[in-house]
C-alpha cells in the first residue's frame, strides 16, 4: 500500500495545518527506527533553522497529548533547533493505524546515496 494514497494520510479539506508547542508531542511508540544518526539530526536541525519544516507531521490526539504518526525526525531535529511549536496535521487514528502508518513510512523512505546527493547540492 503507498502511503500518498493511504486515505489515514489523506488531508482533508477541513483539516488544517496547526501549531502544536512541542512539549505537548509525544514519540510514537510504535515507531520501528530505533537508531537516529546524531550527525544526520544535526544536519537536520541546521536546515530548519535556515529553511523551516517544509513538510508538517502528523499527529494523533490523544488525553495525554499529541503522538507522532509520521515526522518522528523532523520532531527530534526541531528540538535541537530550538523549535516551541511544530507545524502539524491532526488525524483520528487507532493504535493499529499507528504502527501500520510508521512502518509503511520508513519503508517507502530511500536515502539519496552519495551521488544522488552530490548532484542535488551541485543543482543548488
């Protein structure tokens, strides 16, 4: 299944971007990346610090808070960037949803490797 046409994932037109104060966002338990590379968060940061989040996260509200359901990366590196608030989208969502939704991501996710890399930076 191809997460752009996950209807879980699917804005709709009633929903909208918010601003969510990050102390208030949870790490997703279900989230199957254990290790986040120190450097690449940091690399992360940097750019948001420059650029910003380009892409909000998806979270689901819950009684005690927001859970990350994509953007578990984006979360981590804003904290180190010094964020207070994270651009994000609200979905109801069950536990199964969750856990589906975030392996599905880190699945469909393929790092650039060095040349893809290279000739997008010499593209700048």
């Amino acid at each position: 299944m191809a997460i752009e046409n996950d209807h879980r994932l699917q804005i709709n037109e009633d929903e909208q971007i918010r601003w969510i104060a990050i102390e208030e966002i949870m790490p997703n338990p279900y989230q199957p990346r254990k290790n986040f590379d120190a450097e690449r968060l940091n690399d992360l940061a940097e750019s948001i610090k420059i650029h910003g989040i380009l892409q909000p996260i998806v979270l689901r509200q819950t009684v005690q808070g927001y859970y990350i359901v994509v953007g578990e990366r984006r979360y981590r590196a804003s904290q180190l960037a010094g964020l207070t608030k994270l651009p994000s989208i609200i979905k109801e969502l069950s536990d199964a949803d969750m856990m589906e939704l975030a392996i599905i991501e880190n699945l469909q996710r393929e790092d650039l490797n060095a040349i893809e890399e290279a000739e997008s930076y010499q593209r700048l």
